[in-house]
C-alpha cells in the first residue's frame, strides 16, 4: 500500500483536538481546514515561564541512495513516546516542492509513521514557502527597478538570485531585461530553489518578527563600485518583506497518523544553509511537550553540525539525547558492497561500513558532548547474525542499539526506543562547540574539518582567501560558519564513501549570509538550484477516478 493510500485510510482528529491535547487555547489557534492551523506568537508569550521539555535530535549516518527513513524514525519515536505515556511532541521542516516532484518524492514519513494530512503538508500546505518565495522575488524586483530608475545607490554587481520551489535546472543562469525598452538594463541572473534563499534561512532563524525584519534589511544584495555593500534596507525593502513572511512566521501544527502534535515549519537547504526547522517552532514545541523530537538534514556531519554550531548557539538550546539513525543495508552499502548484492549477509562488508557509524556516533558522544543512542531501522532481510555483530561492536564503544520497526508498525515498533531515550534524557547533557565565534573564519573552517569530517587540513583558491579578507574587513568574520559539502561523504568527494586514506577539505567559495548571519564555506560541486532526474516523480503523481492524489511516496 502507497504512503498516500495508508494516510488516507486514517481517521485523523480535527485540529482543534489536536491543540487541546497541547492547552493551546482557541483564539491561538487559526485553522486552515479541518486538520492544520497556524499557532499565534501569544502562545510562546503566555508560556514564557514554563519550564522547558526535554529535546532529542534525529540525525543519521551519510544517506545513501537506499534511504535511512530519518524522518519516519523521528516520527515513529513521537509515537513511541505518547505509547508509553508521555507528552511528545514533533518539531520537524517542511517538504519543498522541488524534491517531492523529482526524485525524492514526499518528506512526510513512511508507511505508518507519517504526518498528516500529508498531501497538503507535501504540495502548498499553508503557503509558507510561497511567502519566502514571493518575499525573494520582491526584493528582486526592487533591486532591477531601482537600477532601471537611476541607480541612486550605484550598484556595479548583484548578488541577489531570484527564486522558484521547482527543480529547473534552465534557470541556474539567465539573461534578464532582454525587452530592449527604454533604460531597462539587461543583466546576468540566475534562480534558486525557494528553500535556498537567504530569506528562508532567515527565517528558521528568527527569535520573532522583529528579529526578521533586522536580518532581512541587513541582507546583502550587491556591490558599488567602491566594493561596499548595499543591503535590503538600503533599497527599503525590509518593511515590505516582513510583511509578506507576517502569516507564515507563525508555526503550523498537524498530527502523525497515531494522533500525536507536529509543529512543523520552514525549510531550509541542509547545503548552503543549516538545514533544520525554525527556532521559534522548535523554542514552542519545548513550551508545549515534555519530550521534543526534532530532526536535522543529510548525515551527522552536516546536519547535527549546523544543528549545533550554529542553531543551538543562536537558539541557547541543546539536545538531551541524540539518535543516530542507520539501516544495515546502508552501512553495507557504505562497506562497499554493490547495491544489487546488498540484501545478502556479509559481516565483512557490515565491519567495514560499520566505521561510518562509528565516527558519526564518535563525534556526538566524545567531541560534542552529547548522549547517544544507534536506532536501527529495521528489514526483513536484516540477518540476526548481522544484528548482533553491530549490537556487539557499538556495545565495545558504549553506546546502545534500538532496533526500529515505525514504518511497519507505528509507535509500537518504536516503544524500545522511546523506552530507552527516557532513561538516556535523564542522563546529564552538555554541548561543546566545535569552534569559538572569535576564532577566525579560517579556524572556524579547519576545525569542523579536521574534527568533524577528520580532514587532514583544508586549502583555499587565492579567489577565497581574497573573499575571506573582504568579510574581515566588514568586520562580519565573527559569524558561524557553515560548509556546503557533498551528503555522501565525510569528504568533500561523493565518491569516496569509506574515507580509509587521508584527503582534504577544497574550499571553492565563500558566500556571506549577512541576514542569515553565517559565512558559507563551498566545496565540490553544489547545486542551489536542483534538476529533475531522467523520470521524475512527477510522472508518477495524479488524480484518480474519484478526485484523490496518487504517487506521493
């Protein structure tokens, strides 16, 4: 049975059942139908004093072509957790448009560990990401119309990318103003997927609409011909922005299909941003639940890292406990056994893709600080001798192991692990930072590399370290870093899954965020505009007979 056809045989609550369960009152709550609603600001201001839950974050070793089911592990433990009689709650990101009709499909879950309703939550949900869209292309509009009436601020070069939430890869470069009319200035331009714009980075991390309003006059969307910036407030701009992101900075809440709440909000890229939900949705979620169950983008490396370094730094939060997720297949894909042969046993190929886990769980427990557990989630084919080889050798390093079966059988299959995360919460918790603030950008750059990755070093083009002065001399180099890297990798190659020799960190670019406040660090090949692949998903999503969507999986 498809994802869509499981949701839609579930009797879901109304949503105002769903805010009770939460003591979110009735003029909080803005329904948009019967089974979503934005949660109002004044909900965090009554519950100000209210001691905080406690929060878990969902990562995962590097993902492979054969999905770890992050998301649906995360969901499945919310689900664990209210089976044994706790108060969870989910605070997860939105799906963008762009990967549902290409080649990931839908973000909602899997099987039965899904949120609902989740045709809505996969195409336009409550318009949030239309809003961050419409906000970028404003300001894009506003930049082209300013130079078109003079060009008061003397812009010589602009930055600032127009958007769509589409894979189109036609639009990673364009001309623009070719209509030869009076004074029009023809120019290069180019788009982004809507949930790499700065603006929606922006948003996720926004303490309140003021906060967003700071940020967005404090984007940089070009240059003079002295090299100073020109930001948003210049072209004022901000007011205008903060208005049309007014509705979707408020968090939306849904449910899973077992009835538990889901504050779900912003988006994004795990890239060339940070890659986890906003913090106002996540601070709410801590007023609201006992236990928080959040998740962050790609593999540990790159999620848990922005999660940490940057997110919990602004936030002033931190997790509780960690689960790093994996699937047995994938570690034996990350061994280097062929993916037509990855059903099969072989301890072999397990051990060596074993190491991939290990440094992952090696960095959260030893180098940030944190409590860690292993969920597996769990296939028929997963052989009891494969089972007990990794339950043996993460018990050597002194970690746990849950086996996970959310997809097959909701919070059931996960009441193990929920079980074993009270009792890991209840262990003290603390996070060491990978770098200091201080530090220069540089530094900043080597130590998630060499600590994080286990880089040997990192080298710079001169076109780099050339940028690198430029932001010193902005006095902005105090910000967080954040380096765009393959998912595939702890290194920067995507073909080098089991990292057994040296290598280092290649660092291409550097883009300052100055709204978003980080510095973003380029290596490989990163795309901020996807494509569809040879068959997208696409092909497959339709209506039946009777009006109902099919193909989202």
């Amino acid at each position: 049975m498809e994802d869509v056809e499981i949701a839609r045989n579930t009797k879901l609550k109304k949503i105002q059942e769903i805010a009770e369960m939460l003591d979110i009152k009735e003029d909080e709550l803005e329904p948009y139908g019967r089974y979503k609603a934005k949660i109002s600001s004044n909900v965090i201001k009554r519950l100000k004093n209210k001691e905080d839950g406690k929060l878990v974050l969902v990562t995962a070793i590097n993902p492979t072509p054969l999905g770890e089911g992050k998301t649906t592990m995360a969901i499945g433990l919310a689900d664990g957790l209210r089976k044994i009689g706790k108060n969870a709650v989910l605070a997860l990101r939105e799906p963008s448009l762009g990967p549902v009709f290409g080649i990931k499909g839908g973000a909602t879950g899997g099987g039965h560990s899904q949120i609902a309703p989740m045709e809505d939550i996969n195409l336009h949900f409550t318009g949030d990401i239309h809003a961050i869209t419409s906000a970028n292309n404003l300001l894009s509009a506003m930049i082209d119309n300013h130079i078109y009436f003079g060009n008061e601020l003397g812009f010589e070069k602009v930055t600032w990318k127009r958007c769509v939430d589409l894979n189109d890869r036609q639009l990673r470069k364009v001309e623009t103003g070719l209509s030869e009319e009076k004074n029009i200035v023809p120019r290069e331009d180019g788009f982004d997927i809507s949930v790499a714009s700065e603006i929606m980075a922006i948003f996720c991390l926004a303490t309140d609409i003021n906060d967003l309003k700071r940020r967005i006059g404090n984007i940089i969307v070009g240059y003079n011909k002295e090299g100073k910036p020109i930001t948003a407030k210049d072209l004022k701009a901000d007011g205008a922005l903060t208005v049309l992101l007014k509705d979707a900075l408020n968090p939306n809440l849904v449910q899973t299909l077992e009835h538990t709440p889901a504050i779900v909000h912003g988006g994004p890229f795990a890239n060339i941003a940070h890659g986890c939900n906003s913090i106002i949705a996540t601070k709410l979620a801590l007023k609201l639940g006992d236990y928080v169950i959040t998740e962050a983008g790609f593999g540990a490396d790159l999620g848990a890292e922005k999660f940490l370094d940057i997110k919990c730094r602004k936030a002033e939060i931190m997790p509780d406990a960690v689960v790093c997720v994996a699937t047995i297949k994938a570690l034996k894909y990350h061994g280097g056994m062929p993916k037509e042969e990855i059903k099969n046993e072989s301890i072999e190929a397990l051990e060596r893709g074993f190491n991939n886990l290990l440094r992952h769980v090696d960095n959260l427990k030893n180098k940030y600080g944190l409590n860690v557990i292993v969920a597996i989630n769990r296939y028929t084919h997963d052989t009891k001798k494969e089972i007990e080889f990794l339950r043996n050798k993460l018990k050597e390093h002194g970690i746990e192991l849950s086996l996970v079966e959310s997809w097959e059988k909701g919070g059931e299959g996960a009441c193990d692990l929920a079980e074993k995360i009270v009792s890991l919460t209840n262990n003290p918790s603390k996070l060491n930072y990978m770098y200091d603030l201080e530090d220069s950008i540089k530094n900043k750059i080597n130590a998630v590399a060499t600590k994080v990755y286990g880089a040997e070093g990192v080298e710079y083009t001169e076109e780099v370290n050339e940028k690198i002065r430029q932001i010193e001399k902005l006095g902005l180099d105090k910000l967080p870093v954040c380096i765009a890297k393959t998912q595939y990798s702890f290194s920067d190659n995507p073909k080098n899954l089991e990292c057994t020799e040296s290598f280092k960190i290649h660092v291409q670019d550097i883009i300052l965020k100055s709204g978003a406040e980080f510095i973003v660090a380029i290596t490989g090949k990163i795309m901020t505009m996807p494509g569809l692949p040879r068959i997208p998903a696409a092909e497959q999503i339709d209506l039946d007979e009777n009006g109902n969507i099919v193909g989202i999986f």
